[in-house]
C-alpha cells in the first residue's frame, strides 16, 4: 500500500513526508478528518458525483471568463 501511494502522490508531485504534513494540517485545520470515511464503492462515489456535476451544469452560473467568475465571487 506504501509504495502504491508513493507512486500516485510522486504523481502529484508530492513525496510522503509531504503529504503526510499536508494530510496532518488538513486534520488541524477542519478540527477532524479532511475527508469523510465511506463503504460506498468507487461505482456508487462516481454515480453521485455525475450527479451532483449534473445539477451543477443545469442550474449553476456560467462565465465568459475568470475575471468576471472572481469578481462575482468578491461580492
């Protein structure tokens, strides 16, 4: 399992000592995991999120570009 993660976060650009840090900061700074623990399959954890991407896509903003994004996101 060690060296699975290692290859995907060498992936990211991250070795284990960083990630590792990251992962601990994550803890201090959401007072608890960073993510939430589940039994769902990978199947069930993609069907939701085309789901939610979905909803998203149909009644969510669009933008013509970045800048006008960020300036809605100011106000």
């Amino acid at each position: 399992m060690k060296e699975k993660a290692g290859k995907t976060l060498a992936s990211l650009g991250l070795d284990m000592s960083s990630a590792v840090k990251l992962f601990l900061h994550q803890v201090v700074v959401d007072q608890g995991l960073p993510s939430k623990p589940t039994r769902r399959t990978p199947k069930e954890i993609r069907a939701e999120w085309n789901r939610e991407v979905s909803e998203a896509l149909r009644s969510g903003r669009r933008y013509r570009s970045a800048a006008s994004l960020l300036r809605d996101m100011e106000r």
